[in-house]
C-alpha cells in the first residue's frame, strides 16, 4: 500500500533481510498497517484456505530488531486474541530480492484493471485497462487492500461520471492517477510528501504512455501552491492513512468543487466512523463503501 512516509521507500539496498510469520485472516488489516513503518514492503498472501491463515513477509533494507517485531505482534494477538506466531529472519541478496518481486508479485485483474509488472506483458483482452507498476516502486502496486478498493471504486465511478479535473493526494507510485488518466483521460495532479514518489510516478506515467494527462509534484498534504492554482477539483482520491485523513478533511472540503466526490482509503474498517465523522462536519457524506481484508475505501461527496 502507499503511504505518505518520511522514509524512502525506492532506495536500493545491497542487502535486504526477510520477516516471515504467519496470522490469522481478521488481524491481516491490523498487521498490515502495524510493520509498514518498518519495513521497504509488506506482502501478505494466503496459504491456509481452509483455515484462514495468511503468511506475512517484510522485506526490509537493514537488520530488523526481533524484539521489536515480536513486540508488535503481542499487541496484535492480544488485540485479537490470537496465538503468537514464530517469526523468521533471513537475509536476501539484491540480486535474490528482485528475482523474488518477480515470482510473488503475479498480474492482478481487479474489475477491467489488469496490473502487472514489467516482468509481466500486459493484457490481450480489448476490453482490459492494462497499467504497470512493478512491486517496491514506492507504495501501491495493487496488492494491497486499499489500492485494490480505490481501483473499484474508480471504476464503478467511471460507468456514470466524468471528472474534468482530478487531484490524487499521496500518490505514492502513482497508480491511481494513471487509473484515472485511462478511464477519463482528462487534467490529472498527482502529489506526494516524498519526492521520490514523485519521481517514480513520473516514470511510471511514461511507462503506461499517460504523461500528457499527468502533472506532479511535492506537497505536504493540500499546501503546495501547484494546488491552490488549480482552484478546485471534480475528484480527489486520496489513499493515505486515517490520521491524515481526518487532519485533511476541511481542507479536501475547501478543494472540491461544487458537485464533486472524494475516495478516501487507506483506513481500516474500525476506523470508518472517525473517518466520516470528521467529513460529515463539512458536509460531506459517505455515497458508496468498498472493504477488502479489513480495509475500508469510502466515496463521499
């Protein structure tokens, strides 16, 4: 998932080190959102249907502390009432790393999305709306929950909307803008606190040949004055995290315009209340709600 951290996330690393757990499915959102700060990526799949288990895989681009992993995973088992799982650590050669992004990052189809890596052509069918992101380009390569919900909800918006101009706050890879450039190829602002996000949508644009519908730039939330030139916005996706969300939210109110409609992701599904209680304060409302793995992604408007 792509987050607006301080942490740069599109380093390379010579070495990287490998956490391996595993958890049951209702803690997936929790441990998600409790070792992204941690870690260069946080992978989940499941390997146990019948009983619901998911293995976790951190990789990370120093030594992790063992204390603190398991330290974290206390509060999560205690928090769901859950055995404490053993953890393993290995360390990984770039080399190794980058073969394995690979083998464990395969092509998603979510709705008409079809998200792939380079590793991976895009999709024959006409009627598929390929766009590559490769895994660990700064955050969003559509594994994740809240990447996958904000796919859908574009696309359910899509089938009865146009949106002339369009902001994504946080955009991390930029995945969402290059969804929403396909789908309404129209003015497009993608925005990021880390300037290597930026960077990495930048070359990602080029990749999926949406550039000309893509500006970027570096914006601590809603301050950068490439914003406020722009006025307001038919749509702002923001997939970011709850804290952020519910700071942000007179100032989403203060950018969108009149008639237009917001994603909000990023939240788990326990904070979906707080979430819309401080939008509901500027009067804005929740209009449709998409949930994968404990994870929430709220259209209002």
């Amino acid at each position: 998932m792509k987050k607006m951290f301080e942490k740069n996330p599109f380093a390379q690393a010579a070495v990287y080190w490998q956490v391996l757990f595993m958890l049951p499915a209702n803690a997936v959102g929790t441990a998600e959102e409790a070792f992204s700060d941690i870690s260069t990526s946080v992978a989940n799949f499941e390997t146990d249907e019948e009983n619901g288990i998911w293995t976790f895989e951190l990789i990370c681009d120093e030594k992790p502390d063992a204390d603190e992993i398991n330290r974290r995973l206390l509060v999560i088992t205690a928090l769901h009432n859950i055995p404490m799982p053993e953890i393993s650590i290995e360390q990984l050669v770039q080399a190794d790393w980058l073969s394995q992004v690979a083998r464990d990052f395969p092509p998603l189809s979510i709705g008409r999305f079809f998200v792939h890596g380079s590793h991976v052509p895009p999709s024959p069918k006409p009627s598929s709306i390929s766009i590559q992101v490769d895994a660990g380009a700064a955050f969003g390569s559509g594994e994740h929950g809240t990447t996958r919900c904000c796919l859908e909800a574009l696309e359910f918006l899509a089938q009865s909307r146009k949106f002339p101009k369009i902001l994504d706050m946080g955009t991390g890879s930029g995945i969402l803008a290059i969804a929403a450039a396909k789908l309404w190829k129209t003015d497009i602002l993608a925005v990021d606190l880390d300037p290597v996000s930026v960077r990495v949508t930048d070359e990602n644009t080029v990749t999926n040949k949406v550039q000309k519908f893509i500006k970027t730039g570096v914006s601590d939330g809603y301050s950068a004055m490439l914003i406020k030139r722009a006025a307001t916005y038919d749509l702002i996706i923001a997939n970011i995290l709850a804290r952020p969300l519910i700071a942000f939210a007179p100032h989403l109110k203060g950018n969108l315009a009149e008639g237009g409609v917001a994603v909000l992701s990023g939240l788990l599904v326990s904070q979906e209340k707080q979430v819309l209680a401080a939008h509901r304060v500027h009067g804005l409302v929740l209009k449709k709600k998409f949930t994968h793995q404990g994870w929430c992604t709220l259209i209002i408007g």
